[in-house]
C-alpha cells in the first residue's frame, strides 16, 4: 500500500526537526567543552551561546512572509543548506569571537526559517483532525534529536574532538536536504485528504472567493489579537525553560553536580527523550478529545496547555534541591516532558485560529520564543557568573535557585495568559 504524501511530509518534518536541534545541542557540548578548555568564563559563554538567537529572532517573520509567498518547501530546502554548509565551514576557536558570533549569527537566521516554513507546509497538507498529532510528531523530532545529541555527542568530542560535531551536523543537514528535494512536493489544490482541501498554494485560487494568495496579510488584526498574544506569552515562555535547560544543563552536571557527561550514560537524554514521549501522547490525546467530541477545541487546547504548564513549573523550581544525578535528571525530565505535553495546546492553536496564515502567525510567535532564547541563555550566564562571585563557585543549590524559579514562575504567569484569552475557533479568514 502506497503511503500518503501527507504521511511522507511528516515524516521529513520531523526528521527536518530532529536535526536541527542535534545541531544546537551539538554546538553547546562542543562549544562548552573547547570554551572550557580554553578558560572562557560563564558570562562570555552565556554571549556566544545565545548569540544564534538573535540571528533566529530576526528571520522569524520574513520566514513565514517568504513560506507564504514563494512556498514553504523552498525557503524550507535553502534554509537546510544554508546552515549545513555554515556549519561545515566553521573551525571552533573560542579565542575567535568574532568569528564565532558571525557564524552563529548565520545558523540562528537560516534556522529561523525553518519552523515559519514548516507550519506553512503542515496547514496545507493536513488536515484539521490529524493536526495536533501532526504537529506533536513533526515538533517531538526536536526532542528526539535533542535527545540523540546529548547521548551520542559528548563520546564523539571525547574521541574525534570538538571540531568534529561540525562536520557531523553539517553531514546530517545535506542528506536531508537530498531527501526533501527528492521527495517534498506541493499539493495539488484538487487533491484529497489534505487541509483546507487545499489551502492555497504559491499562485493558486481560491475557487470560493477567488482571492489569489497574495491578497494581503491581516498584519493589524495579527497583532492586535488577544488569541496570537495568548500563544505568543506562552511561547516564550516555553523556549525560555527550553532554551535555558538545553544550553546550561551541561554546565549544571558537571559544575552544579560535580558529574562528568561522559560519566553519565544514557542518563542525560532522559528530559529530552521524556520530551519526545509527551509531545506524541499530547497530538494523540488532543486529536482523541476532539474527534471524540469529548473536549471542543477550545477547552482541549487550554486543558492540555494549562495541566502541561503547570506540573513543568513545579519541577523546575525543585531541581536544585536535589543533588544526585538521579534527581536533577527526573525534575528536568518532569520538567521538560510537561512542557511538552502542552505544546499540544498552544503550539498547535496558530493552525486554528489562522490556518491560512500559520506560518505568519508562527513566525510571529516564534519570535518571542527566540527572544526568550536571547534573555534566558544570556541572563543565566550573568545569574551564574555572579553567583561564582558570591559563592566561590557553582556547586551549591543556591547558585542555580534563580535560574530555575524565574522559568517556573513563568509557567504560572503563561498557564493563565492561555486559559483567559486563547481560543480554538478560526478567527482569520
């Protein structure tokens, strides 16, 4: 039995995901171990490290404008190769900051193309009753490679060195690209099973109002709308504990706990794969509530948002009370896997209330997600750097307690945001 083109695209989607973050993950292990090394301090970490984001927030935007106008596939296609070659140009040197700052400043804009563009491709091909599980597979790849990354990474820096978590990226990001070109294509307006039956694509009419794609983008009702801003405060919040957990939790292992990541085994892909586990229950219990008729959209999305936000604060405010590995890796596991769990809130609710412009709206909303990128992973290394002058070093709970309650306390504040002013009903025509 021939298997859908809908399922393919999926499929490559998550795959697109997964690699992405093996290449963020991969660039803090190799970056932290040659920084160290080197006897770079926290703060100046905490710059490069969240350098990438600024490139990502700027190109959030023009990636769902460019998705909208010239198809998601494409931008989807030339951000990939973009980024691989940057990376596979790149030598690791973190004496040269300069060069590093323009090289992550260039991943961070090609990779902010990619999920504007991927949600584009997602609102065309599926439709309404596959979406949340669509989505929670094609953003559980994040997870995933995530998880792959912290297990498989730091043996390949122990033996092959830094440098060689480049070229590994770089590999993985030219053999997708060679599979989406071969296999991506764009639906065919006439086509069955796919959403919107189709939402149109690059220069084709809309047969109901004949409206070209092109007709103009709603931005003032976009950004004025209390639903986009209940999905962008949660956003950011989201990717603040994400970004902040992805990028210090190495440094908290191994300067917090005292433990070495190569020591730890298959351990530390534990949040990450806890994250890629509740990503799927989430599409799948979303996409149940709903075709069940048990849940409308509306109370589905603020269920499973308000419950997954929630659990996450709690055990982001607790990790620093325990110090084993065991314990650090169960609350960031906790941590992480609810977060996800509410993805299939409001991580999803761009392609109800905009199908037509899900990718516009996502870039929107992804753009605070990066600025909670910028501000978390940078203030974290300011927080760290000053609790060292305080506490001689970084190994007491004291040190980490703020740079897990502010994240926590976000949860809370977001949890209401979404239960007050979300919506699951389409508010864009």
């Amino acid at each position: 039995m021939k298997l859908p083109v809908r399922y393919l695209i999926v499929i490559l989607t998550f795959v697109c995901t997964s690699v992405c973050y093996i290449e963020r993950v991969g660039f803090s292990i190799a970056y932290t171990v040659a920084a160290d090394g080197a006897g770079v301090n926290q703060s100046s970490k905490g710059t490069i490290l969240s350098t990438f984001y600024y490139g990502y927030a700027c190109s959030q935007v023009p990636g769902g404008w460019a998705a909208q106008k010239i198809g998601g596939r494409r931008v989807l296609l030339l951000s990939f190769l973009l980024w691989s070659l940057t990376c596979a140009l790149l030598p690791l040197d973190p004496n040269r900051v300069m060069l590093l700052v323009i090289a992550r400043l260039l991943v961070g804009i090609a990779q902010g193309f990619i999920f504007p563009s991927i949600h584009t491709v997602l609102a065309q091909w599926v439709p309404p009753h596959e979406r949340s599980r669509s989505v929670s597979l094609t953003t559980s790849g994040m997870y995933l490679g995530a998880a792959l990354g912290m297990l498989l990474l730091p043996t390949l820096v122990k033996f092959r060195g830094p440098q060689s978590v480049f070229l590994a990226e770089a590999a993985l990001g030219a053999s997708w690209s060679l599979l989406w070109f071969k296999y991506a294509t764009d639906p065919k307006s006439t086509a069955s099973g796919v959403g919107e039956s189709v939402l149109p694509v690059n220069k084709k009419i809309d047969t109901h109002n004949k409206k070209p794609l092109s007709a103009k983008i709603p931005w003032v009702k976009i950004l004025t709308s209390f639903p986009v801003w209940a999905i962008v405060v949660n956003n950011f919040t989201f990717h603040y504990a994400l970004y902040v957990l992805m990028n210090w939790l190495p440094t908290y292992f191994e300067l917090g706990l005292q433990l070495s990541l190569q020591d730890m085994g298959s351990s530390k892909m534990m949040p990450y794969l806890n994250m890629f586990l509740f990503s799927n229950i989430g599409g799948v219990v979303a996409d149940y509530l709903i075709t069940r008729r048990i849940l409308s959209v509306t109370k589905t999305r603020k269920f499973l948002n308000t419950v997954g936000f929630l659990v996450a604060s709690l055990a982001l405010v607790i990790i620093p009370s325990f110090r084993t590995s065991g314990g650090a890796v169960f609350c960031s596991s906790v941590a992480l896997g609810f977060l996800a769990l509410g993805r299939a809130g409001f991580a999803v609710n761009h392609m109800d209330i905009a199908p037509r412009y899900a990718g516009i709206v996502m870039g929107v909303s992804n753009t605070a997600g990066t600025l909670a990128g910028i501000v978390g992973v940078d203030l974290t290394g300011k927080l760290l750097e000053a609790a060292k002058a305080a506490n001689s070093d970084l190994s007491s709970p004291e040190s980490w307690r703020a740079v897990f309650s502010i994240p926590g306390f976000l949860c809370i504040f977001s949890s209401f945001v979404f239960l007050l002013f979300s919506t699951g009903e389409r508010i864009f025509d």
